[in-house]
C-alpha cells in the first residue's frame, strides 16, 4: 500500500502538469516565458537537493562485504545491514527528521544494528524449532503482493531486488510470524472490549484531525479488524521482551 500512496501522487502530478500545458497552449508566449523558466528552476534545485541527500546517505553505508556484527557465530554483512540503514533512514526521512545529521545518523545506526541483530536471533531460533516456510506458502504471499501492488515490478527495480530475493524475505518474515505464534500463541491474548473501543476513539480523533473526508465504518463493523490488530500489538510487545532475553542469553559482537 506505501508504494501505491507514493506512486499516484506522482502519476496524478504529471496528469495534471499535462493538462495544464494543454489547456494554456493558446496564452501569449511572454507571459508562459517567467513561469516555465521559474518552474524549471525549481524543479532544478529540487533535482540538486534530493540527489546532494541520496549521496550523503549512501555515505553511512559500508561495504557491501563488511562484517557489521557476529551474533552466535552466524556473520552479519554490510548487505543486510546496509537494507536495514535504508528502512531507518527512510522513516526518520517521513516524519521529517534529517538522518545526515550527526545525532539522527548514530541514532539510525544503532536501530539498523539492532533490528539486524534483533531479526537474526529470532530467525535462529526459529531453525532451531524446525520452523519452516514452504514454497507454497512463500508463493501464496508473494501473489498477494503482486495483487495488492500494481507497480511491483518498477519497485522492485527501484531497488535492485529481484523476485528472488524478495521471496527469500517473504520465507524469513514468515519465519518470524511463526516463531511470534509459537512464543505468544494468538489465542491466548486477550483483547477487552474497552480497549477495542480506545483504538476506535482515538483512530476516530486521528482521521478528523487529519481532516479525512472518509468516515470510519461503524464500531460493530470494525470490532473485528480492531481485535486483530490489537492482538498483534501484544504478540510484538511480548516477543519483544522475549527477544531482549535471547539477547541477554546471546553472543554478540559489534564490528562497526
């Protein structure tokens, strides 16, 4: 869906830019001149910016071979890092955090470094418990993906994955699901109805705030939904706690 969110708007621009030009083609040349060349001006530094900050961000990554961490014996590289550093820098980026800057880029560091080694105790323990994915499985995700997603294949190459190695993270994200299920079964949380009635509250305060025109579907409709996601909140929490203890169990070396 984040990719569908990124993509329209850019798609929807150029509609509207061509248009634009469209229906201005009959105004006086010495009147479009100013514009046009202000315009493209913009867009120039707009350009200039946005590349000056892919370079400053490409300079936090290492070496693609690099050994970042050793968690149990099992090496960790600069492509799984570098993956992660990229997510992070990404979303300090969307809530409108500068991730060259000194602090914020020691701050996504350490999280990229974490969730690496935070992902590769559960993946560990996950073989450990013979828990597998099968091919069906991977394939039956990957098609929902491909489903939900109409521009896969642009953000795909994007980002020089491959079906292949997007697969191989579907596998270990299923992984992870099933190793969350065997530590905190979902049937065993419990969700109240009051707290089921919060998250409406406050999902409701949110999307008017937002000034959303879309209103949410009625409490009853969504109770269910609302439950789900809920459940999954305190699956995480627990599993993170429970991660924080393999940790502590854990043999961990940070090289960088």
């Amino acid at each position: 869906m984040t990719l569908r969110k990124v993509l329209l708007p850019l798609v929807a621009g150029s509609l509207a830019l061509s248009l634009a030009a469209c229906s201005e083609e009959d105004k006086a040349v010495k009147e479009e001149t100013p514009q046009v060349e202000a315009n493209e001006k913009g867009t120039k530094e707009g350009e200039a910016t946005a590349k000056a900050m892919q370079v400053k961000l490409a300079e936090q990554q290492v070496d693609k071979n690099k050994v970042v961490a050793v968690v149990n014996n099992e090496e960790l590289t600069g492509v799984e890092y570098n993956a992660a550093l990229t997510s992070f820098q990404g979303q300090m980026q969307q809530t409108g955090q500068d991730p060259t800057s000194k602090e914020v880029a020691e701050q996504v560091k350490g999280q990229a470094l974490d969730a690496l080694v935070n992902h590769t105790l559960i993946l560990q323990k996950a073989n450990e418990a013979a828990i597998t994915a099968s091919e069906a499985e991977i394939n039956k995700r990957y098609a929902t993906f491909e489903e939900r997603e109409k521009a896969m294949k642009k953000a795909l190459e994007a980002e020089s994955m491959d079906v292949k190695t997007v697969k191989e993270q579907i596998a270990e994200s299923l992984l992870v699901e099933k190793y969350q299920e065997k530590v905190v079964p979902a049937d065993e949380v419990k969700v109240t109805d009051k707290e089921i009635q919060v998250y409406y509250d406050q999902a409701a305060a949110q999307s008017k705030e937002a000034g959303q025109e879309q209103e949410l579907p009625p409490l009853e409709e969504a109770s269910e939904e609302i439950k789900g996601i809920l459940k999954q909140q305190q699956q995480q929490e627990i599993l993170a706690i429970h991660v924080e203890e393999l940790k502590a169990e854990a043999k961990i070396d940070l090289k960088i």
